[in-house]
C-alpha cells in the first residue's frame, strides 16, 4: 500500500535515530571483539574465531548482528535527505555525488593508512602469512559499504517505487529473496545469490522509507506486526528450515551473511520491528538534555569508529603478545570468559584516542569538491561508473584482505582510487554539502552513513 504521508512534508530529523546509531556501532564493535582470539604459538601469531569453539555462540549474534538497524536509518535518512534536495532542483548526480562522498572520504583515509601499513610490515619482512590474515582482518567489515553505496545510487528509483506500492516493494523482494535462497541451497546455484545483498539489505532500506513517511508506524499496530512475522518466520526457518541460528558466519550454502539469506531478511524484520516499537520510549528518553548532548557527541563518530575498530586488534596482538606471557585459556572456557572485560577495555583505550585523530584527520576532507555534479549526462554517468568501480574494489577488499598472499591488493586499490576519482570528477561544490536537512545543524557525516 502507498504510504499514507508525503515525503515532500519531511519531518524535522528525529533524535531517536541517532541513539540507534550510535548503540548499533557499540553492538558491532564489542561483538566483532569477542569474536575475535589471538593465539601466539612458537613465535607465530594467529587468530581464532570464537563462534567455531562456543557451541552456543550462534545464540549470542542475535543480539550483536544490528547491521539491519543500519540499514533501516539509512533509508530513513536517504528518503529525507533525497526528498529535500529534490524539492530545491538537486541533480541525481550532485546529491549521489554528495551522499557517496560523505562515505568515501574517511573510507580513503582508512586504506591509504592500511595500504601503507602493508607496504611498510612488507619492506620490514613480516611473515607473509601473518601479514595476509592481518590485512583481511582489518578489510572484511569493508563489505558494507559496496551495499549502501549501490543503495543511494538508487533511493530516488526506490523511492518513487515506494511512493507509488508502499509496502508492496519489501514485500516483493522478500518474496525474490525468499527464491534466491531456494535456487541456492536447493540448486546450488551460488551466482545468484549475490542477488540476495540488494534485496535483503536493500528490503530494510526499503522499511526506512516506510519510516520515514509513518506507513510502517500508522497504525502503530505494524511494527508490532512486522516483529511478530519476522519471529514467526526466522523460528521455522532455523528450527525446520536449512538456515543455522548464527545471524554473522558465512556457513557455505545454509550460511546467512554470504550472501545474505531470507532467514537473516526474517531476523531483521523482527529486529527493525522492535526498534519501531520502541521508538516512542527512545524518544521519551532523549528530551532529557544530558542524554541528547551525550549521543550527539557520539554520533559524528560513528562511521569513524566502524572503520577503525578492528585496527587496535592488530595493535595489540603485535606489541602485546609478542613481549608478554599472555594468558591463552581454551576459547569459551571460563577462563576465557573471564579475560574477555579485561580484553575489551584494553582495546576500548586504544580505539578512542585513535578515533579522535583520525577525525581530525579526515577534518580537511570536508572542505574538498563535493556535491558539486552538474545536471548533465556525462555527470551522472561518471558518478555512477564511480560507484561502481569503487564498489568493486572495496567488495576485492572485504573478501580478499589488503594483503594478499602477503603482497598489496593493487587491483582492489587500483580500482577504489579509480572509482573515487570518477566520483568526484564531474565538479566542485558551489553551495552547500548534499547531506541532508539537517546539515546546518550537526557536525560533518552526523546526519548519517
């Protein structure tokens, strides 16, 4: 059904999306830090996945798989920010151009700093094997930004889908997901399902936009319906369907992540719907000044934080247990257990300070040439091969590390530099940043990823 309020009369932003945002990157980190096991054995450091050693652990990734709250804010952000700019005579090309570099630059800063990271542990002779797992540790999160990049390219598409079917739209896609998943776990087809990362995840980006207008909150029966349908469905789906619990490990054909399944679509469902359900008590608890001052200094960090947040693992795995008898219990004894706090907040005082410099490092980005793309043709499609071809080297990246084999992923690179020339080729701002409605009042990139 068409939703019932017009995205032209785009509400003032809500606060409540930020406190999701910001509590989903505290999620994200301090799960992908429990996960994560650092062995030291006969001089050669190496990592472990604790999901392979906790019978339990798929159990433990409902509550830190939060991606689709992400997502949910994203489409929520992109149908306001989009919906504005439209009405002032903003180009396809200049807001995509805009939206997409509030992304890359501080995404660029990340791989040249990992890329010269790699250039220089190569020149001083570390391990090949050591420095491959190490550079696909701090890349694989990258995944995530191939997704959404290809989602704001198409939000205003999606968006006039939305306009006219309302909820008709996510419904489909599930139901193209739902096929997906059967031609690959019945068929083994697994080409297709690359298929599943734009209707999976853009579904939820879909409900963003049903948030956005209040089809999905009005009546505020739905959010209650859409949670119960999703729990409903993800129960059969693991209990007796194919689909394991894990909402995060791969799992080869059952697997939920890669590519994303209809099971973890159901999971979403269930988790955006809570979110809705809860968004007039989050809202309720943000009119206290100290609460709202508090996430709104947390959340310009956000992107920061995500790209970051698996670098302070390397820190301490190189300077740490190299030096030191560190304790190394079996992963999930109680021992283990025990030394997780300990792990997290030595982590946690790394991760800080360094997110505080890179921010002011990526501070004079903002004042580079963006949003500035023209109405023209060759404007859009330079923007759009950009995409792409960044696209494409951050998906080389996530999936094969900085360091393949020990050696710098040039093509992976080569293709990010390409697509983030492309990207900002078609011209230099004249006027102000593409980054939403709320762009005079909040910092750089707090208006959302």
């Amino acid at each position: 059904m068409a939703g019932s309020v017009g995205l032209e009369s785009a509400a003032p932003r809500l606060r409540y999306l930020d406190m999701l945002r910001v509590v989903a990157i505290g999620a994200v980190v301090i799960g992908h830090w429990l996960l994560v096991d650092i062995t030291y054995q006969s001089g050669h450091l190496s990592g472990l996945d604790a999901l392979d050693y906790v019978s339990w652990g798929g159990w433990v990734t409902l509550l830190f798989q939060v991606m689709p709250v992400f997502f949910l804010v994203g489409g929520y952000v992109n149908a306001q920010s989009w919906a504005s700019h439209r009405r002032r005579g903003v180009t396809w090309a200049a807001w995509v151009q805009g939206r997409s570099l509030r992304l890359l630059w501080p995404t660029t800063v990340y791989v040249a700093v990992a890329s010269l990271a790699v250039v220089a542990a190569t020149v001083a002779g570390a391990n090949t094997s050591e420095l491959a797992e190490a550079g696909w540790l701090v890349a694989l999160h990258l995944w995530f930004l191939p997704v959404y990049l290809l989602l704001i390219a198409l939000t205003p598409a999606m968006l006039a889908a939305h306009r006219r079917w309302g909820l008709a739209v996510p419904a489909v896609m599930a139901v193209c997901a739902a096929g997906v998943d059967i031609a690959v776990v019945g068929s083994h087809v697994p080409v297709i399902g690359f298929a599943n990362y734009l209707l999976v995840w853009g579904s939820m980006h879909q409900w963003g936009f049903a948030w956005q207008d209040r089809s999905l909150t009005r009546p505020r029966w739905r959010p209650y319906a859409l949670a119960a349908a999703g729990a409903t469905t993800l129960t059969a789906l693991v209990v007796w369907g194919p689909f394991p619990v894990d909402m995060i490990g791969a799992g080869g054909h059952t697997g939920n992540t890669s590519p994303p399944s209809i099971a973890l679509l159901a999971f979403a469902a269930t988790q955006a719907g809570l979110a809705l359900v809860f968004e007039p008590a989050g809202t309720k608890l943000l009119e206290q000044p100290r609460r709202w001052r508090v996430v709104q200094r947390l959340n310009p960090a956000v992107m920061t934080v995500y790209l970051w947040h698996m670098v302070p693992v390397i820190v301490v795995a190189l300077a740490v247990y190299p030096r030191f008898a560190v304790p190394q219990p079996s992963v999930g004894s109680w021992q283990w257990w025990a030394l997780r706090p300990a792990w997290i907040a030595v982590l946690a005082a790394i991760l800080i300070p360094l997110s505080v410099a890179m921010m002011r490092l990526e501070r004079p980005l903002a004042r580079l040439p963006y949003g500035g793309a023209s109405g023209g043709a060759w404007s859009a499609v330079l923007v759009a091969a950009g995409i792409g071809a960044a696209g494409v080297g951050l998906a080389r990246l996530a999936i094969s590390g900085f360091a393949v084999q020990g050696r710098l992923s040039m093509p992976a690179l080569a293709a990010y530099c390409c697509g983030l020339v492309l990207v900002v080729l078609p011209g230099r701002r004249t006027g102000p940043a593409v980054s939403g409605p709320t762009s005079r009042r909040l910092p750089p990139r707090a208006a959302g990823l």
